[in-house]
C-alpha cells in the first residue's frame, strides 16, 4: 500500500443551461472585473460568447477580452494577455475554451505576479500567487477544468512543457456538454484519446490499487461507449455528458489516487511531437504513440497489460489487446502513425532528443534516448 493525499477544491458545476451561472459564480468571490481569454472564434458560432458575456452584464461584472489562443498554446500569447490583465487591474481570469485556452488563462493568473514566468516552467521559481480562474469548458479533453497543471510552448526555445502548482486549480469551472455538439469529429476524437492516455498512465502502473484500477477500467469503457454512440449521432447529449464527465474524471486526481504519480513518458513524447510541429493535436499524437509504448514496455507489467486487454477490449493477451486498440482508434478515423500525421522520418532522432532534454522519461520502464528513439521508429 502506497500512502497519498488527494485535494481538489474546484467547483464543478455541470448540465444544461450552465454557462448562465458563470456572473453569479465571479460574484461570489466579489468579483467586479474580469479578463475572458478564448481561441479563434468557435465559441462566437456555438452562441458561448453571448451567453457569457450576457451573464457577466447581469450580474455587473466589466471584462475586457483577449482573443487568439492557438492549439498547443504559446507563452507569447501569454505574456499578450498578461500585459492586459496587468493594464485592466482585473481581479479574475475567465477562460473560455478547451484546454489550450485554459492552460492559457492559468499562467496568465500566476504571471500578473511573476517577473518572468517561464522561470516556473524551467524549475527555477516557484508560483507564489495567482488570480482567481474560472473556466467555461467548451472541449473535453484535458481534464485543465478541474486539475492545477499547463502546459505551454515557449516557440523561441523549442520546449513544451508543463507546470503546476495548487494555486492553478480554477475556483469553478462549468461544463454544459450540449456545446460541444459543434465540435468536429476529429476533436471529439483528439479529446477522448488524450483522456484515455492520462487514465492509461496511470493504470498500466497498476498493480493491487484495486479501487484506482477499477475506476479507471469503468473510466476508459465509459470513453470508448460514449464515443462510440457520439458516432451514430454526434448531437446525442447523454453520450456527450458521460464522455465530458468520465474526461474530467480522468485527470482531475481521481484517476491517479494510489497509482505512484503515473507514468507519463507518451506524454513526454507527445509534447515534442506538438512542439516540433504545433499543428498536430495533443491527443492525435498520444493515439498514435500509446500503442508503440505498450509493445514496447509491457514486459514490465504484463499483469497489468493482460488485465486491460481482458477487461477493457474483451480480447485474451496483451498483444490482442494492443491490436484491438489499434483496430478501435482507426474505426473512430484517428491516424495509426506518426506519418500520416505528417511527421517527417528525418526529424525522430531530434524528437528523441528534445523528449529527454532534461532527463530519462517513464516510470514503468524507464527510457532513454535509444529507447525513445525505438518507440518512435514503432510509431512512424
Ligand atoms: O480556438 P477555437 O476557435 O476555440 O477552436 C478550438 C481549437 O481549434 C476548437 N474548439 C474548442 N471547443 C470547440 C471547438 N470547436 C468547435 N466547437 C467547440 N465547442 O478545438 C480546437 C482545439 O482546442 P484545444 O484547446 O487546443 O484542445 P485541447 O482541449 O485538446 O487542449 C490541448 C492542449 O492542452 C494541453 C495539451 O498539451 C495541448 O497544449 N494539455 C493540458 C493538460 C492540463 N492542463 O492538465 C493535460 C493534457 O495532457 C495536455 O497536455
Ligand atoms: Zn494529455
């Protein structure tokens, strides 16, 4: 038995109608002016932005805009938003978004109180305070609602990396799952593979957390049933409530209770792969690199391997299981490598590097250079 503390002091509030509540919940905390920060316009054609901001109206609240988080979010739009929030003396932050927007608006919070904020992500110092977050989650994914991590890409250096600290937990995020109807499929799909790689992290470390590994077995069919009803019908709402909730269950504490800190070397990989190129999505890289990692590693827990073949893909052995994985994520369109996401053969051994920079990845097995270089070349 391994000893942990687990902490969430989020409030989630969930279901239709929810985003309304948003002003209410900002004046809770006394809130007068906020700063929103959002992406490139999707929650202007799903109606979002007018129910927010109508919200904000009624409830007295100013706020003033910063508008163009991309995917795989970078620290110069960062350091965009933090001016503004330091030129507007706001006294909260509201992300509106998916996961890149609220990473986004995290840093923002601590970085009104930093001289240089990427100091954090390089280790060097510590978050001493940060604004309060809100978020209005409008892609689930990330699980960045309701857990205190982001994860940023400094473009000038070449890294994407994550921090974290218990300041970033949002005070309260709202996830009213109908208006992620408008999602492309792609996004459905990056979305629930990002989640099945943060619960698969921490699973195939498993070995008698009982309780951990069966939430987490009820979290991944839970995944895979819901995507596989949003693909019949994309505005089915159920599907897309039992999907939303079972992703914010996968990284928001709940999933790793017990489960030694996880392993996180696709992760590690995937971070590389956005970095290298910011067009691939987070979690279509993970897709692709989760079952290369499996080959690659199951031998240090074949148990565990057997177990998720069994329990979750209904199949016999390990390599089974790692087949009908393959088989799942090419039937939901997700791309099976790392070609067919454009990445280029030439560039693996810089990915390698840059993937263990600052040091070995994994905690499974522990990888190296040359063995992320092989994991690679499985998934190329
Ligand atoms: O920018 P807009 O116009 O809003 O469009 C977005 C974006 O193009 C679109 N979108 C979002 N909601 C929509 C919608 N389109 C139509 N209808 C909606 N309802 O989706 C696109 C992708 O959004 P993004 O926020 O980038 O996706 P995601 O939520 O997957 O976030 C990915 C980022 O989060 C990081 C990833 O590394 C990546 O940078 N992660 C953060 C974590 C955390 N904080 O705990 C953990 C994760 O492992 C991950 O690393
Ligand atoms: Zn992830």
């Amino acid at each position: 038995m391994i000893s942990y503390n687990f902490y969430n002091p989020t409030k989630l509030v969930f279901g239709e109608n929810t985003i309304e509540k948003i002003g209410e919940l900002l004046s809770n905390v006394g809130s007068k002016k906020v700063l929103m920060i959002a992406g490139s316009g999707s929650i202007k054609k799903n109606n979002v932005y007018d129910i927010t901001i109508n919200s904000l109206r009624k409830n007295g609240i100013e706020w003033r805009e910063c508008w163009g988080v991309r995917a795989n979010p970078s620290l110069a739009k960062v350091r965009e938003a933090i001016a503004i929030a330091k030129k507007e003396k706001v006294d909260a932050v509201l992300a509106v978004g998916g996961g890149s927007v609220i990473d986004t608006t995290k840093i923002v919070a601590a970085g009104v109180y930093a001289d240089d904020i990427w100091q954090v992500f390089e280790r060097k110092e510590k978050i001493k305070k940060a604004l309060p977050i809100f978020t209005i989650l409008t892609l689930s994914a990330t699980a960045s609602e309701m857990n205190c991590s982001a994860v940023i890409s400094n473009d000038e250096e070449n890294k994407k990396w994550g921090t974290g600290s218990p300041l970033l937990y949002p005070v309260a995020s709202i996830i009213q799952p109908d208006v992620q109807n408008t999602l492309p499929w792609n996004q459905t799909v990056n979305g629930a593979l990002d989640a099945m790689a943060h619960i698969m992290e921490y699973y195939f470390i498993g070995t008698n957390e009982e309780t951990s590994i069966a939430v987490n077995e009820a979290l991944l069919k839970t995944i895979i049933k819901s995507v596989e009803g949003l693909k019949v019908d994309a505005k089915d709402t159920i599907s897309r409530a039992n999907l939303a909730w079972a992703i914010t269950l996968g990284l928001n504490g709940i999933s790793g209770a017990g489960l030694k800190g996880g392993d996180w070397a696709c992760h590690d990989m995937s971070h590389s792969i956005s970095c290298m190129y910011p067009q691939i999505a987070h979690g279509g890289a993970l897709g692709v690199i989760f079952p290369a990692w499996m080959k690659y590693v199951c031998d240090s827990n074949p148990q565990q391997f057997k177990r998720f073949a069994k329990n979750v893909l209904l199949t016999d052995d390990i390599e089974s299981g790692i087949y009908e994985l393959k088989q799942l994520l090419k039937s939901w369109n997700a791309a099976t490598s790392l070609r067919e996401l454009g990445v280029k053969e030439e560039d693996l051994r810089k990915l390698a590097e840059m993937t263990v920079s600052r040091g070995n990845i994994g905690k499974l097995s522990v990888l190296r250079l040359a063995d992320v270089e092989k994991i690679l070349e499985f998934a190329f």
